[in-house]
C-alpha cells in the first residue's frame, strides 16, 4: 500500500504547520535585534514540560525509529535497556550535572572545560564535537530517514534516497537556522506529541495483525508465546543469535548492561551532549529544568513500545514459529547481498500494513523524530561553533548580530557537508548498534574528564588533556587489537560495552596519576566548589524519580 492522496494531505500539512509555528515563536518585533541568549538558549525561558518534550524529540530520530526497531527484530527487548536505563540517567544528571552547569550560566558544554581547566582543551573538544555532529550525527540521522522514506514512499530501491535527503535538510534548515532554540523547542512539544501517537498507531496495527484472533493484548500475548527468548532483558552467551550469525550478547553482555559499560554511554549522552543538554541549559530555572528532566524520564519508560515492539512482531511476522528462514521472509528484509536487512523492520511494517490516511500520520511522526532531531543537530553546531570558536579565537569584538548570523551560516556550511556524505553511507546492518559502537571509541575519554572536572578537585587541565588524548589509542587497541583485527590479539573479544567501562576507568586512573605527581596531590586552583544545598531538588522532581526507579526495577524483574 503506496500514499494516497489522504496521505500526502495529512503529511504536508504537518510540515507547513511545523514551519510555520517555528517562524511564529521566533519572530521578533520590528527594530528588535536577536541576542545570542535568544538564538542559542531560546531566552532562557523554557518552561518544564517543553524542556521535557524537547529532550526526547531530540533524542528520538531514525537511529530509534529505524535503528532500534531493527536491532527490536535482531536482538529483542534487551535493547531496550538503551532506553529504560536513560530514564534513571536522565535522573542523576538533574540531581548531579544540572545544579553546577547553570550555576556557571553555561551556553555550551565545552565551555564548562574552560572555566574547570583550561582553554586549550575546552577548543581541543569544541572542535571534536563539531566533526561528531556533521560527520557521525547529521549524516547518519539524513541517511536512516531518507532509506526509509525511500522504503515508505518509494520501491526501496535508493530510488527516492537523493531527494528524501535534500527534503528532510530543507525541513530542518527552514525553521531552525532562522529562529534558532525558541524555534527548535517550541516545535519539539508539537512534534513529540506527533511521533509518539503516530509510533503507537504503528505499534497497535502491527500487534492486531500479529495475532491470530486480533487485539492488541492478544498480540502481546503471541509474541511473547512464540519468540519469549526476544522479551529477556539480561542476555546470556548464546541465548540469542542474530539472523548474521553473531551472537547478541557481545551487543548486550548481560550483568554489564545495567552496572557496566552502558553508563559511560548514557552519562555521556544525556549529560555532555550539547544538542541534549543545551534545552536544559534554557530553562526559566534550575527546579523548572530539574523537573522538564523528570518529564523526558517518564517519556523515556514507554519510548521502546514505540520503537522495540514493533521489531519483534516483524521478526514474529516472518518468523512464524520462532525459526527465521529466508523463505519465509518478505522481500523487503532481503539486502542487495543476500543478507537480512533488520533495518526495514520499522519500514516495512508502515508500508505493507498501515492504511491510507493513518499512513500519512505515521510518516509524519516519523519525519518528526528526524527534523526535530537534526533541527537540534544543527543549533548545536552553531552554537559551539560561534561560542566557542568564532567569537575567542576569530572576532572577540563580535556584536550579537554577528554571532547570531555566524550561528546562521555555520548550520547551513555543516547541513551541506552531511548532505554529501549521508548518501555514501550505504547498507547498515543495525544502524542503532553500529552509531553506539563506534560513538563508544569516543566517549570514555570526554565522559572521565568530565567526572574528573566535575567531582575531583585535584584534576588538574595537563591530567585532563593527556587522559583524553590517550583515551583514543586505549579504546582502539580493544576495538582492533596490535596487529589489526586479528583474532589472536588480547581483548578483541570483548562486548564493546565492557571496553567502554575499562576505556573510561584507565582514562581516568591516567588522569589521577598525572594530576597526582604534577600537583603533589594538592586542590587544583580551577576546582569546583561544591556548596552544602546545591544537589538539594525539588519535592516534584523526588517523587518522580522514587516512581520512575520503582516502575524500572519492576521492568527488569519482571523480564530479566
């Protein structure tokens, strides 16, 4: 079932009604000049439940649509663990992160290095954030939403891959290059409010079809019947195995998901990413901010019913007695070279089994998952760019109207460089897992510096800098091992979550070493200092959390 003219209907309206509020909450009044507060932190106005939307139409893009639907058809529920672990993340980083980064009025998350180390190293990382978000970000955000919409729209065939690209960064480009975060956040709370009705419509359909007698629990209850193995959270050797052949417990290594490497991962993300952070760092107050956290965790604990469930009833679908076999399989799970391609689940599933005008709402939502999360992409490029680069190094004269127009030009120079890269991707086998892995490389290094700065008072910049620079050679030597993807080299076997969680504790030992023999084991004079009352939080914000930590322990029990 292709688009019907209902379909397109609903669909452009969308993107004309997002445009249009974009524009509208970012005009300004004639004569008024667009300070940089404005632009890069939406005025520091964002009430909680924006802050919260935003968050996770920032977070939920084609790496979850897509991505994780695929490894949901791969893998199973254990993938999940991704999300359900970000909800009690999220908590830490409004008790923990949030009370120091808008005590130092931050705009940017390098910036915090600076005034905790030095300025060397706070530019060493803003240009490394930089290449993060054009290079890994953006491109593979373009490139997983246009393969989709290619799949939805089109045959599947790359017919439609060119265009889907060009779209999707015009759509972006078109409301937030001009109105900047007021733009991004305000259209975040509608988009939300899209991609999870349209991702429930989705996940409804596809578990009435499953079941032989229909009905959402009925469908519920078959999948789990048939594939019970895809609903356990704590994956043993061996427990599952992929349709490549590999072993899902080097993906999700059991124990270690919930106390090992997945918390570098998380940490890292949720609490030194700057398009995360900075809505954040918006906020009319830090309790307004603290609370819009809570929100996105409540958001978080039904995001894989979303984006997970529907993985493992396209498994169910064209695996119907649990045992996946080429023949059974529809051809959309065909890859070009014989392989299963896991990535179609989510796109096969809205082509073949969503109706017409439904349809339309689905893509919407899931063109809203990707613009919104590019949208953010984008202004936090420019906001690094132009904060931490362009205005100390280039103009430190530059007035606000020229950094705002720096802001400008520097999104649309990084949007057309992933525009050039995205379509050389090619085929990913499990796009969420590949971006998590090679994202891992990284990480460790910036999120032990960041520990280090944040709660250590003896690090010192020099302890800082060597710890994060020699992070990359500690991380690489695990990934691929002294001779170069050899089987025989030590550690190559290793789940790349547990050289995450090794990368991250060796780089912050080197960081204490060096920081110890330069400093005598004296307070570094850049500390920061902790003040009795700071991590204190609001009653709204303690509740949520003891709520959300009592419904993820029943989670886990209950599918372990």
């Amino acid at each position: 079932m292709k688009f019907a003219f209902l379909d397109y209907f609903v669909f452009i309206s969308y993107a004309i009604i997002i445009v249009g509020l974009g524009l509208w909450v970012s005009r300004k009044k004639k004569g008024e000049e667009r300070s940089t507060e404005d632009y890069f932190l939406a005025g520091k106005s964002l009430p909680w439940w924006a802050i919260g939307a935003s968050l996770i139409a920032a977070n939920i893009s084609a790496e979850q649509f897509i991505g994780m639907s695929g490894s949901g058809f791969a893998i199973g529920l254990a993938i999940a663990s991704y999300e359900w672990m970000a909800a009690i993340t999220l908590l830490i980083v409004g008790k923990y992160f949030l009370p120091i980064f808008i005590k130092k009025g931050l705009y940017t998350i390098p910036e915090f290095i600076e005034k905790r180390f030095s300025k060397e190293l706070k530019t060493i990382l803003a240009i490394f954030w930089i290449a993060l978000f054009i290079f890994v970000n953006l491109t593979s955000v373009l490139y997983l939403g246009a393969k989709a919409l290619d799949t939805i729209l089109g045959t599947g065939d790359g017919s439609l891959l060119i265009i889907s690209i060009i779209c999707l960064a015009v759509f972006a480009a078109g409301y937030s290059l001009w109105g900047g975060l007021s733009a991004v956040a305000w259209t975040d709370v509608v988009q939300v409010v899209l991609l999870i009705a349209g991702g429930l419509v989705t996940t409804f359909i596809a578990l009435d079809a499953v079941a032989p007698e229909g009905g959402i629990i009925n469908g519920l209850k078959h999948i789990y019947a048939v594939v019970p193995e895809k609903f356990s959270m704590i994956l043993s050797k061996g427990e599952i195995i992929k349709p490549d052949g590999g072993d899902a417990w080097f993906d999700l290594p059991g124990l270690s998901v919930v106390i090992g490497g997945l918390w570098v991962a998380n940490l890292y993300y949720w609490g030194f990413n700057q398009y995360i952070i900075q809505r954040t760092l918006a906020a009319k107050s830090l309790a307004e901010s603290q609370k819009g956290i809570a929100f996105a965790a409540f958001l978080k604990l039904i995001i894989p019913f979303i984006v997970v469930v529907p993985g493992i009833v396209a498994y169910v679908l064209n695996a119907p007695g649990g045992d996946l076999e080429m023949a059974n399989m529809a051809p959309g799970f065909i890859a070009e070279d014989g392989s299963v391609a896991n990535d179609n689940a989510a796109p096969w599933l809205i082509n073949t089994m969503v109706p017409a005008g439904l349809k339309g709402l689905v893509v919407a939502a899931l063109a809203a998952a990707i613009v919104s999360s590019l949208a953010s992409m984008l202004n936090s490029t420019s906001t690094i760019f132009t904060m931490d680069i362009f205005k100390p190094y280039i103009k430190p004269d530059a007035t606000q109207k020229q950094m705002v127009t720096t802001g400008r030009v520097t999104g649309v120079v990084a949007l057309i460089i992933a525009l050039f890269i995205a379509p050389q991707l090619g085929n990913l086998s499990q796009a969420f897992q590949f971006i998590q892995e090679y994202t891992g490389v990284v990480s460790p290094g910036i999120l032990a510096v960041f520990l280090a700065g944040l709660f250590w008072k003896k690090a010192t910049n020099k302890g800082a800098i060597i710890g994060v620079l020699l992070s990359i050679p500690i991380a690489m030597y695990f990934k691929i091992g002294p001779n170069g993807w050899s089987d025989a080299a030590i550690f190559v076997s290793l789940p790349f979550m547990n050289q995450m969680m090794i990368t991250c504790i060796l780089s912050f030992l080197v960081i204490v070493l060096v920081s110890h023999f330069q400093n005598n084991d004296k307070e570094d004079e850049k500390a920061i200092k902790l003040s009795e009352g700071l991590f204190a939080t609001p009653r709204a914000f303690n509740i949520s959390a003891f709520v959300i930590m009592i419904i993820c322990t029943f989670l886990y029990a209950f599918f372990w």
